[in-house]
C-alpha cells in the first residue's frame, strides 16, 4: 500500500504546479443530497487528474466516482465487459490515457479519453 501511495505521489508531482493547485476542481454542495452538480460535469483532462490526485480526500473521491459512472455508463454499450477486466485495471488503463492525453491535450474531455482507450482495449464483439 505505502509502494502504492508513494507512486501516486510521485505521479502526481510529475505533472508541476497544474495538478497541485489548491482550488478545489469539484463543488460540493452545502446540501449532501445534491453531490452531483452540472459544474461538476464535462471535466477536463487536467481538471480530472488535478482532483484525482489532490491531497483532499473529498476531491480524490469525487473524481473516483465520477471514474466509475463513466466505466459504468459504457460498460456493455462501447466497450465489454467487467468479466474481461477487474475495476482496478480499468483504473489503471483510464489514469493512464489521461496523462498521455494531459501532455497533448489538457483541455479535452477527460471522459471522452478514458471511453476510448478503454472500448480500444475491450471492444463488444457482437
């Protein structure tokens, strides 16, 4: 676990000041019953990564949930299937894509990159 945090460090740190500022990326609401808001939707590539790896945990979990709804939502329909792949891997590959993304282009859509490497990865076979 300790490899594992100090890697996601490491990671973290190889992207500069950009994924280290202090502004949070996700709102949170005052209400607990409206954690998904519309400004916490079409988040950027560096915006994802940026409350990904944030020191805040409230952040990190926003950004993992907002990871598995989109894992969820094109599970079966653009790419197949969690019996193919366990979730951490899934992870893995979706982090992974971002920060090729990142070095290209910040500003896109972080779920866009992750659908894609994914479906690329384990397209439905119909």
């Amino acid at each position: 676990m300790k490899v594992i945090i100090a890697m996601l460090a490491v990671v973290g740190l190889a992207f500069g000041g950009a994924l280290a500022a202090s502004d949070p990326v996700f709102k949170v609401p005052s209400n607990p019953d409206q954690s998904l808001t519309s400004t916490n939707l079409n988040l950027s590539t560096e915006r994802f990564l940026r409350a990904y790896f944030a020191e805040d945990l409230e952040q990190r979990r926003f950004a993992e949930m907002y990871l598995a709804g989109i894992l969820d939502a094109s599970e079966g329909v653009q790419w197949c299937s969690y019996s193919r792949a366990l979730p951490h891997i899934l992870e893995e590959m979706a982090i992974s894509s971002l920060q090729e993304a990142m070095q290209k282009r910040p500003q896109d859509r972080a779920a866009r990159a992750i659908v894609s490497k994914i479906q690329s990865t384990f397209p439905c076979e119909r």
